[in-house]
C-alpha cells in the first residue's frame, strides 16, 4: 500500500506562486509515475504535470510554461508560478506502482482576482 500526503495549497492573489509537494510512503518501491491532477466541482479531474522514473516529464498545456515538476525520490514538487483564477481547484498528487494507481486526499488551492 502506498500512502500520499500533499502538502502547499492555499489561497494566493492572481500572479502569486505557490508550491505543492507530495511524499510517497509505505510500499514505495518500484513506483514509476507520479503527479498532480486537479478537479473543480462539476468537471472532471485533470492531469496537470506527471513525471516517471526517468525524470521525463508531461504537462497540461494550460500551465506549460508557468508550472514546474521535479522528483527527488518518491517526493514530488509542483512549483506553481503565475497562478491564475483558472487554476483553483482541488490538487490530488497521484503515483502508479505495479500498475495500481494511488491518490492522495487533496490539497486545496485557490487564487484569487
């Protein structure tokens, strides 16, 4: 089993940066992939960054050029900069292992005009 705990959301005004950060534990090893997607009340979750093993990395094309993804281990960073009301939402960090897919609980993120 393989337990995610995000870390870094909040509230910050439009053109602000924040950084989420997402650690894997327990059943850790053999993780390939690891990543953030976020949901908004009535639309469906979406992938925003994703990053394996290998450090190949794969981005929304709404945040390419404003979010940052890296991997130190089973830790992932979301480094967040010019933020935009559009990028509220809920953050889930995610990581497949063996093929089974595992979510962490949420972190919220909301910026304001």
């Amino acid at each position: 089993q393989v337990q995610l705990v995000e870390s870094g959301g909040g509230r910050v005004q439009a053109g602000g940066s924040l950084r989420l950060s997402c650690v894997a534990s327990g059943s850790a090893y053999w993780i390939n992939t690891m990543g953030w997607y976020r949901q908004v009340p009535g639309k469906q979750r979406e992938l925003v960054a994703s990053i394996t093993s290998r450090e190949s990395t794969n981005y929304a094309d709404s945040v390419k050029g404003r979010f940052t993804l890296s991997r130190d281990g089973n830790t992932v960073h979301l480094q967040m900069n010019r933020l935009e009301p559009e990028d509220s939402a809920i953050y889930y960090c995610n990581a497949l292992r063996l093929g089974v897919r595992y979510w962490g609980d949420g972190t919220q993120v909301s910026v304001s005009s």
